[in-house]
C-alpha cells in the first residue's frame, strides 16, 4: 500500500486469540480505515505466524496499527 500511494495513512484494527500453547488463531480484521484488502490479507498472514510465551489460557486481542507517512 504504501509502495503503490506514499501518502497513504489510515487505521487497520487486528483481532486474533493468542492460545495457551503460544500459537495465534482466530486472526480476523476489526476495522479498517485504510481500505485495501491487499494490505489487510497480508498483515493477516504475518500476525498467524506469530508465537508468543506460552501462558496459562487463551488470550483475546485487538490491536490498532497506525500507519503515516514518514516525516524526517
């Protein structure tokens, strides 16, 4: 997105469940601002290779990802 528009900005919020063994799951778009479907079906992809900690149960999450040009 940013290759094809620099000046493109916008918010894309994340959901996805972190499970106990540390595994990502449930991956899944909660809103999104900056409007391509190219973007959001390839930061999709990452966040479902992700590990983490394994932990004690499953954890829900939401996370906002900001994108803005650089300003240097």
């Amino acid at each position: 997105v940013i290759k094809q528009d620099p000046a493109a900005r916008g918010k894309i919020v994340m959901r996805w469940t972190i499970s106990a063994d540390g595994s990502v799951s449930g991956v899944g778009i909660e809103s999104d601002e900056l409007g391509s479907e190219q973007f959001a079906g390839c930061a999709s992809r990452s966040v479902a290779k992700w590990r983490f900690p394994k932990g004690v149960e499953d954890v829900a999450v939401a996370y906002p990802f900001v994108m803005a040009p650089r300003s240097y």
